[in-house]
C-alpha cells in the first residue's frame, strides 16, 4: 500500500500510529522511517540491515538463518537491493515457512515512513522495484506499507508494470476531512496547554476562542504540519505566556529574537522541498504569477489559475508549466484538468519574507515588473505582430 498526499499532510503520524497498531496485534516484523536529516536514516544504506536485525527480533527462529547468511557473505551489505533482500528477508522466513512455522494466520507487516526523504530518486525507486520483485512469488503473506510524498519519480514508479498488479493506493486528500481533525486537535492540544502549562494561571479559561480556532484550522490548509507547528510553539516555551505566543503566531504581537521564531519547523520543510527544484527561476516564475499577480487582478476571468493558462501567459509550449511544476506535487496540485492549488496558505508568508525563504524569497515589485514586460511581450506578437521584434518572447 501506498500512502501518498502533501508534505506535512500527517504521513507519518499515520504511520507511526499503524506501527504502534501492528506490534500490539503482533503483525509488525520491520519498520524503517527516512529522515532527512539524520544521517543514518537520509539514505538506503542501513535499510535492509535493519529490517532484517528488526525480523531477526521478531522471529527469535529467523535469527540464525540471518546470521548464517551474513557468516557465508561478509560483504552482503555492499551488495545490490535485490541480493540483500533475497538472502537476509525471503529465504529466512521462506525456509521458516517450509519448516512448518505458520505464518498465514495473519499478515506480516514491513512499514517504511518517508521514502522521498532518501537521497536520491533512483534509488527511492530502485527500493520500491526491489521490494516488488522479492516478494513477487513468494508463499509469504507480507504487507508492505509506504508512506511518501507524490514525488513525480514515486509516481511512475508505483505505475509501472511491475508494480501496479500487486498495489493499493491511499491519497491523504481533502476526501477525508483533514479541517475537522485539525479543529479537534487544535482544540484538544490547547485545552492540555491550559491544564499543564506553568503559566497556566495567567491564561483566560476561554482561550482560544472558537474564531480563533477556525482561524488556525484555516490556515493549516489541511496539512497537520502548520497545526502541530503552532502547538510545539505557542505551548513550547515553559517560561513564555502561550496566549502571548499564539498573538505572535496571529502577527499579533512581535517575535522576541530571532530565538523566538515560531516557524523553524515550516521554514525547514519549504526549504528542503525547493532546494530539490531543478530550474527554481522558471518556478519562480509561476509561483509569482500564482501568489502575487492573481490576488490583485479584480477581474476573476483574467486569472492564471490553470497550467495551459500559465503557460498562454508566459508564451511556454503548451505542459511547461505542468512539467515545471511536477517537481513540487508536495505543496502546489495540478489536478487531471490542469487546475493549481497552492496546498499550503502558509507557503504563501514563507516565500514573502525574505528573512524565511532567502534565495526563494519573491519580491513583489520585481515579480509585477516582469509581469508588466510580459504583458507588452503579449502586445508586442499579438497586436503589433512578431515581426516587430520589440520585446523577445522567451
């Protein structure tokens, strides 16, 4: 199965939820959650040595077949996805099987949380190929849960061939609700914010009221990622008035220092996802149109909001904008009619302050000053004709 949808939509809350689910019930045998930023976990080297460190623990039985294959090759760990698989995972629990020990009573489950945060797109691939591959003919009733951003590289992968006809797919979309569960947790981290804090005395009992609550639901966009940021920071700071941070959150009040930033966690996610944009001036571009120039035209017809007016707008061959914009499925939809969707209202405060976003930051007047030239480059072939020349078209 995999679990796709937006980044900070809740992936991996889900999935650390199905774990703790799974080792209660006895189905987990693995689990192995990327991380960007640790180093032992950003990419696939230790992957198939854990899970098969976390089977040999599950499985007490398993434990000296894995050890006796490692024993035979040494040098296994160097070796391809498709051999580790195949000699520390499949023949143990194959030969288990064979052996009479039962395993169809009920699934065995392998969780992998955060797959697009292993350095490299081939080998994020390469993992989900190999995994389809090695349990292909098996006897073994195995259950593979993905958790992962829709990066355009997961997607063909997860389309192709030889992984379509053993797939189920689960979209975090806008399907499931995500404003009532944001509301209810938002609720419910504020209400424990009022009993436990050390501050709590100087709190009103009402606070936050309902409005306000709407007001950061709102905002969420319907990914967790704002809602958990603006908890761990209004009720983060043992030492500092949460009502007087949330205002801080609201723009209500000004940040003490640069130490008392709330967005750490947002800036860090926006970064990570545009940093690994190739081309990030022609994305620049669309992102500009999209959150500077629309917002101001009074007129809704004469807005871009769809990729083939993107791409009419800044004179693209037509799917430019779409083929631009596919590095960046986790915070901005192209849905099948070509309509954009910023996923984030808060990506929108990121890329406008130039203290947050830096080398991403949008300025205003150079994005409405590029997009007035564009305007005379519309003038220049459609009105007064191509053969003009005034103003270049590309």
């Amino acid at each position: 199965m995999w679990l796709y949808g937006a980044a900070g939509a809740g992936k991996s809350a889900i999935a650390h939820t199905l774990t703790e689910i799974c080792e209660n019930c006895g189905w987990l045998v693995a689990s192995f959650f990327f991380w960007k930023t640790a180093g032992e976990r950003n990419n696939a080297n230790y992957f198939v040595a854990t899970i098969a460190h976390q089977i040999a623990l599950a499985i007490p039985s398993a434990r000296e077949l894995i050890g006796a294959a490692v024993d035979y090759n040494p040098f296994i760990f160097q070796q391809s996805f498709d051999t580790q698989l195949a000699k520390l995972v499949i023949e143990p629990l194959e030969q288990l099987y064979s052996d009479g020990l039962i395993f169809d009573i009920s699934p065995l489950v392998v969780i992998i949380d955060g797959l697009d945060e292993c350095q490299g797109a081939d080998i994020q691939s390469g993992l989900v190929r190999s995994l389809a591959a090695a349990f292909h003919n098996s006897a073994l009733r195995i259950r593979i849960f993905i958790a992962s951003r829709p990066e355009v590289h997961l997607q063909s992968t997860f389309n192709s061939a030889s992984v379509q006809p053993r797939l189920l797919r689960l979209p975090l979309s806008d399907e499931y609700s995500p404003d009532k569960d944001i509301y209810r947790f938002l609720a419910d981290s504020f209400k424990k914010i009022r009993s436990e804090h050390p501050l709590k005395s100087y709190i009103p009992s009402s606070w936050p009221s309902s409005s306000i609550l709407h007001e950061l639901t709102k905002k969420s966009s319907g990914q967790f990622i704002f809602a958990s940021t603006t908890v761990k920071y209004v009720g983060g700071d043992l030492h500092q008035l949460p009502h007087r941070r949330l205002d801080v959150i609201r723009r209500l009040q000004p940040p003490r220092g640069e130490e008392d930033l709330p967005y750490a966690e947002l800036n860090s996610l926006y970064n990570h996802v545009l940093s690994n944009v190739r081309g990030i001036e022609r994305v620049k571009q669309v992102l500009g149109v999209l959150l500077i120039v629309n917002p101001i035209l009074k007129d809704k017809k004469s807005r871009m909001t769809t990729a083939g007016d993107m791409d009419d707008f800044l004179l693209w061959q037509s799917g430019e904008t779409e083929a631009c914009l596919s590095q960046l499925a986790s915070i901005i939809e192209c849905n099948p009619v070509g309509h954009l969707r910023i996923l984030h209202a808060s990506l929108v405060d990121f890329l406008l302050d130039p203290t947050r976003s830096h080398q991403f930051y949008l300025c205003r007047q150079s994005i409405l000053g590029d997009s007035v030239a564009q305007g005379l480059r519309h003038i220049d072939k459609y009105v007064i004709g191509e053969k003009s020349g005034l103003f270049p078209t590309s």
